[in-house]
C-alpha cells in the first residue's frame, strides 16, 4: 500500500475531539478607580518591584495597613487612584499620585506612580493609566506632575514619561541606594492644564 493510500484509509479524528487551533487572546483591560478591597493586589504588584528591583527604592516590603492608610489619605485628599482590572477581574496594575511633598506651598503638584504586574507590562497599560492619570489631575485642576525614577534601568518609564510629554528637569546622583550600590534620580516633569481651580489640602487656588 501506498503511503498516500494508507493515511487516507486512516479513520478521522471527530471534529468535536480535534485540537483546536490557539486562538490569541487581545489583551483587554478596564481602568477604574481603586477601591479598599483592590488593597492586597496593589500590594502584591508593588512588593514584587521592592524585592526585584530599583524601580522603588523601598527596600522593605508593604504591609496591607500602609497600603490602606495610603488609599485613605489620597481618598481624602481626593487624588486619583486608579486600577487596570482584566475582562476576569485580576487587577493587571496601579497608577496613583501623591502630593509633591507635604508642604502646603506645593499645593498644584503631584508626583505619579505607576506599576504593572510583570506579566502585562510592554503593551501599552502603562500609557493608559498615565494617560487616565493626567486626565483626571486636568480635571482637578492640579498644575504640574512630576516623575521621579531611578537613572538606571528605568527606560521603559523614561520613555513612557517623553512620550507623554514630560521633560526632563534635573538629575541627582548617588542620593540613592539599594542592592548593595548607589542610585541616582532623574526628574521629570509636566505642565497640566488645569480645568478646574483645585488645590490640595483644600485651600482654594487663586
Ligand atoms: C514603567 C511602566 C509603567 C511602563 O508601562 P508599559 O505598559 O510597560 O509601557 P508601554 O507599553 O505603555 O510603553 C510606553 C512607551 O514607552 C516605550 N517603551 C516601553 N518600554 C521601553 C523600553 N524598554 N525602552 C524604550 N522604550 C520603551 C513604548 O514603545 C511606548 O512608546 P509608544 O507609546 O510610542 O509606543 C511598566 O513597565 C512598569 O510597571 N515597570 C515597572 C515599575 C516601574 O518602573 N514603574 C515606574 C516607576 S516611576
């Protein structure tokens, strides 16, 4: 028998038991605001960053109740805090930001923060959730953002911070340190305009 002949003689596989071909699945997300109970996920992304690298320069790991406190403080305060959920509801990363210091003066500025579980970092999440981010500081009426990041390894922030149209102001050398060697910071910054007067620590902007 021929080989052609052989293998058409073979009896077929039922379309239902076939191997289906791998379908790609589109990476799909929503961005919200954060809320108490996305605490823990917030957490566990950014403790991976603590542990593996000097994207924070935290070097010890955070505990719910920071995460809590610092959720309810920017609640307060009324900043945004926003999460990317997944179609299955895993929280995919954060992007929030904070008052430029503490000092009253400062009133108009924030500092952002942004993390991504590994896995869904590359494609583009970080660039939404800036994008949110400054959206919703315009609405606010907040001044300027400002990004500060490690001047080693950080290229993907740098980028995604240029892209967005933040311009780098100023660097610091060797202020910081962690795995056994010196870091320093590049600062970033962004001019937002403002649509609404809003400053923090709720004085009235003039
Ligand atoms: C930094 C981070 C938020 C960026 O988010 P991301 O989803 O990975 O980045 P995006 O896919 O949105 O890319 C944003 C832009 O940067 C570019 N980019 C991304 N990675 C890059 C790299 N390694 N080198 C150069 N450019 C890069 C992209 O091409 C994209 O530009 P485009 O929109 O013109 O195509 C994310 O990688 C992350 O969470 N990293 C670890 C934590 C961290 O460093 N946080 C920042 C602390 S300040």
């Amino acid at each position: 028998m021929l080989e052609e002949e052989y293998d058409k003689s073979r009896r077929r596989v039922p379309r239902h038991l076939r191997r289906q071909p791998e379908t790609e699945h589109p990476f799909a997300y929503e961005i919200r605001p954060a809320v108490r109970t996305d605490m823990p996920h917030v957490r566990e992304i950014y403790n991976y960053y603590v542990t593996n690298s000097i994207a924070t320069l935290d070097e010890k790991k955070w505990s719910h109740q920071q995460w809590f406190d610092k959720f309810d403080f920017l609640q307060k305060i009324s900043l945004p805090f926003l999460v990317a959920v997944s179609p299955s509801g895993q929280i995919l990363g954060y992007g929030l930001v904070a008052p430029w210091t503490g000092t009253s003066g400062y009133r108009y500025t924030v500092e952002n923060s942004i993390y991504l579980g590994h896995a869904a970092t590359g494609k583009g999440l970080g660039r939404a959730l800036l994008e949110a981010l400054i959206a919703a500081c315009e609405e606010l009426g907040i001044r300027e953002m400002v990004a500060v990041i490690s001047d080693k390894g950080a290229e993907a922030s740098v980028a995604l911070h240029e892209r967005l149209g933040f311009v780098e102001v100023g660097r610091m050398g060797r202020v910081g340190f962690k795995f056994g060697r010196s870091i320093g910071t590049i600062y970033l910054q962004k001019h937002l305009v403002g649509r609404k007067k809003r400053s923090l620590f709720g004085r009235r902007a003039r």
